[in-house]
C-alpha cells in the first residue's frame, strides 16, 4: 500500500513539476546579466539492459502504468475482439520477466475484471532514459490462453 501511495505521489509531483513554469527572477539595474544556463548532460548509453535490472524494475514501471492509465480505480482496455475490460490488479509476477529484444521485457500480471481472471502481459521498453510500456496484451482469460510465445512473437491459439 505504501508503495502504491508512493508511486502516485511520484506522478504527481512529476506532473506538477512539468507543468509549472520556472519563475523568472526579476534582474536588478545593477546586477549582469545571468549567464547562460548550463545545458543537459546527455544520456549516457549504458548498453543493453541486463535481466537481472529488467526483473528488479519490472513492477515499478507497470505500476506507473496502471495508475496513470486507470479511471475510477481500474485500467480500462480494450482486446482484439472489441470488449471492453475494467481491470483491478492484483499483482505483477517480476520473476517471470523475459526479454524479448535488446532492452525490450515482456511479464505479466494477474488482474480481475468482476468475477473474471485476466494475465496481462506487458511488453516495458527499458533502452533510454525514459522507461515505458510499449505494448499491453490479454494472455489468458480465466485460465485460458489466447496466444502463445513462439520467441519473441506472438502466436495466435
């Protein structure tokens, strides 16, 4: 639960924090002028992530997701054959991370819709500084699989 506050609170303040304009102090007559601000460092490419970092930050980047995607405390999505799901999670299996390209894991997570189970797979590109969900796929429903992994794609039942 603390984890999850956290989280919302660390998008929040990351919107607030990105919408706000920085204030411009007001120079006085006597004052130089302010230097020119100093630039970015650059991201510093670390090569391909390892599996053993893609496990580690697995849940958080989904967790961020799901909490930025969600209505009313559950993740609207609609799959291939146009219903519409509602779902709550109800947690995210990080051992079970795999990778499927360079810097690019799939894992899944275990959500509800009322009385219905759902794995949710989440494909999470982890190359640059900025992690992000690329893809979410409905794995099973209720037990049952609706495609398997033939390496990286993936192959209708």
């Amino acid at each position: 639960m603390i984890r999850l506050l956290m989280l919302v609170w660390l998008a929040a303040r990351a919107q607030d924090t990105a919408t706000e304009p920085a204030p411009s102090p007001t120079p006085s007559p006597d004052a130089e002028a302010p230097a020119s601000p100093a630039p970015e460092p650059e991201p510093v490419d670390t090569g391909p992530m390892t599996l053993g970092v893609a496990r580690t930050n697995f849940a958080t980047v989904v967790e961020s997701y799901i909490l930025q995607n969600q209505l009313d405390e559950a993740m609207p999505l609609k799959d291939k054959t146009g219903k519409r799901w509602r779902l709550r999670l109800e947690r995210i299996e990080s051992e079970k991370v795999r990778e499927l390209a360079p810097n690019r894991f799939v894992g899944c997570a275990f959500m509800r819709d009322g009385r219905h189970r759902l794995d949710v797979d989440f494909t999470v590109d982890l190359s640059g500084p900025r992690w992000r969900v690329k893809a979410v796929n409905i794995h099973k429903v209720d037990g049952k699989p609706r495609f398997k992994y033939k390496g990286a794609e993936r192959v209708p039942l």
